[in-house]
C-alpha cells in the first residue's frame, strides 16, 4: 500500500507543519495534525490515564516546503498558488496525497492540508470563509451549513471515498474478539459513566439483548472527541437507534458518548488514539479503518455485530455494505474562493480524475464505485467556476 504523508514534529510546545515532505511513520499521518496534549498521547500503562481534548491550532503563516517527488502523468502543469484545507484527520490522508501529486508537477504550487476534525474544520475555519476546502468524515450538519450560509460561503458537497470505523483493543487483549451494538452501547453509550470494568457493563449490554461475556478487566478508552466527524459517525451507526429506545423524550441523548473522564481520552489525533489503544492491555477505541490496519502491530480490530452475525471490517465487508459501521467521506469546495483563485479548482479536478481519486485506495480507503464517482464529478462540473 503507498503511503505519502507529511510528518509531524513536535518541539518546545510549538508544532510546524511541513505538507508535501515524506512520511515519517508508516502509520497514516497528516500534513498538520494537531499536537496532541500529553493526556491524550501518552498511554496508560497499569492505570487509565486522564482525559483531554485536543484543541485546533490556526493555519500556518508561513508558506510550506514540498519536496519533491515523481510528478504522475496525468497532473496539470503550469499551475501556482495555495489551496488551503481544513477538516477531518481521516479525510486528510487523501487530500494530503493529492496535493503532494500536483506540487510535484508545479513547483510555484503550495498547499496546507489541517486535520482539526470535520466540526472544527468547519465551524472555526470553512463555514467563516476561513479555508479553501473543507474535509468531513461525515455530510455537514445543519447547524454548520446555518454558519456558511451567515457569513455567505457557497459550497458544494463532493463524496470521494468510503471508510469503516473499526473498533480496537490492544493486540495484548485475547478475551474480546467482537463485540454486538448493544455492547458497544453499554461500554460507551450515555448511560456507561460508571463502567471502569468491561464486566460492568455486561448486565445492561444483556438487558438490550447481546449474549457476550464481557471480561473481567479494567476498561481504558481512547476514542475520538465530539469535534471529530468520526465520533458523530460512530454515534449515528452504532450507538443512535439504541440511544433513541432508551432515551425517547430526550433529543439531546444522540449528541455524545460516555463523558470524557478518568478512563475515557478524547483526542481529535488518529495517531494519538492508536498510541493510547496499544498502550493499554485491555483499552477500546474505535477510528478510521485505514489507520487501524496500518497498526496491526500494536492494536487489534474487533469484528462488530449489528444484528446480521459478527463482521470484520476489510475492503470486501465496507465496499458491500455488510460492515455496519460504514460511512462516506467528502471534500466540501468553498466556490466563492474558487472563483477568485484557480489554484482551488485545478486541485479539486485533479482530486476527482482518475489517477487523483486513486489516491482514496492508495491510502487504505474504500474507492466509490463507478456509478458514485459519476455522480461526484458531475456535481462539480455544474458548480465550478
């Protein structure tokens, strides 16, 4: 699998995102990912460790420095300026491949790609005129798109991928191999606070119909915060029809998991959560199916039952639909900034040709099927400047 991704480097509480440059991990890593605090990195190792959110940091002033690689076929040539992006950590890894293809082609081109979460790509960059383009993990809520709409920024939604959500543990941890919704509820749900064992949730896991023996052993999370598209995702897919019985008078319920605490680390960083997952013998944690099989050697993916039998994610399970914890992957253009600035447009067709979309698969995602990514160019074709 090619893996081309911007390295991160953290020093003296200051981060510099440098886009373009090599990988400095084989782990998906992305041109500006937010350091994370070092509650959130930092692995428990015979106890839970506290919980922290990482914060987005503002973009960049300064102008990266790509270095260069073999420019693709297919890559226009003759282009300048900046494309500035924004948005979800596991969308980034394809944008980030994207922009590092056309740079190789067109040294006057430069990019910055953030991986602040879909909500805070949105909510503190995109919708307030503030980025070129928008990555999200999952479609943009109506609250997000009210934002857009006040501060007048037009956009048009593009599908680029798939991505399962795989649920982890430590490779240490032999007594869970899959786990039902109902579990996963019970473990994580609005209702978990008080679990600090995994058995302590096995009474109302059975309660809502799950037959699992949940082991005798202490539960450490690392999971993604509600600024991450990832975490509103694995709500809707897992957790939201089993939240909306137990809590019908309640429209709040769905908004959150568990409340991030003493075992529970919320962290926008995919790394940071694979870090945490395998720091800990018997954790749980759920992110972006590419980065867990990038991991294999520290974490381990369970299989997930939502009714039709337990399964594993893989290409086949997410590409048929039969994973349940599947989801779409967007880049949302801001055509206001398109229009005023072609280095915006040329990425994104360059992103939605054949080699550029190739980038999905490149990286560990699931590519749209034929008839989808159709769909997807002629959406842009209606709207490009």
């Amino acid at each position: 699998m090619k893996m081309r991704f911007a390295s991160l480097a953290i020093a003296a509480g200051l981060f510099l995102a440098a886009c373009g440059g090599p990988a400095a991990t084989t782990r998906p890593s992305t041109a500006a990912s937010t350091a994370p605090s070092t509650a959130a990195s930092t692995a428990p190792s015979t106890a839970p460790s506290a919980a922290a959110t990482i914060a987005p940091t503002a973009a960049p002033t300064a102008t990266p420095v790509t270095e260069p690689t073999t420019p693709p076929a297919s890559a226009p040539t003759g282009l300048s300026g900046n494309v500035d992006i924004h948005g979800s950590s596991t969308v980034s890894p394809i944008s980030n491949a994207v922009a590092e293809d056309l740079a190789a082609a067109n040294p006057e081109f430069s990019y910055f790609v953030g991986d602040e979460g879909t909500g805070d790509g949105f909510e503190l960059f995109f919708c307030v005129d503030g980025g070129d383009i928008s990555d999200a993990s999952r479609a943009i809520k109506e609250e997000e798109a009210a934002i857009c709409d006040a501060n007048g920024v037009e956009y048009v939604e593009l599908k680029v991928a798939f991505d399962g959500l795989a649920v982890i543990t430590s490779i240490e941890n032999d007594a869970v191999e899959c786990l039902t919704f109902a579990d996963l509820y019970a473990l994580l749900g609005p209702e978990a606070d008080a679990v600090t064992n995994w058995n302590d949730a096995e009474a109302l896991a059975q309660q809502l119909g799950s037959t699992t023996d949940l082991p005798d052993a202490a539960l450490s999370i690392t999971a993604p915060g509600d600024e991450s598209g990832t975490y509103d995702s694995f709500i809707e897919l897992a957790l939201g029809d089993i939240i909306e019985a137990q809590f019908p008078d309640d429209p709040d319920a769905n908004e959150h998991l568990r409340t991030p605490g003493d075992i529970y680390v919320a962290s926008a960083n995919d790394n940071a959560i694979i870090q945490g997952i395998g720091g800990f013998p018997t954790s749980l944690g759920f992110v972006g199916l590419a980065f867990a099989e990038e991991n294999l050697d520290t974490v381990k993916i369970l299989g997930v039952d939502g009714g039709d039998g337990c399964i594993v994610p893989n290409i086949e399970t997410v590409s048929d639909g039969s994973y349940p914890i599947s989801r779409p992957l967007f880049i949302y253009p801001n055509l206001g900034r398109a229009a005023d600035n072609a280095a915006i447009g040329a990425y994104v067709d360059f992103y939605l040709s054949d080699e550029g979309i190739a980038n999905a698969s490149d990286v560990g995602y699931v590519a749209l099927p034929a008839e989808e990514l159709d769909a997807t160019r002629a959406a842009w074709e209606a709207v490009k400047p």
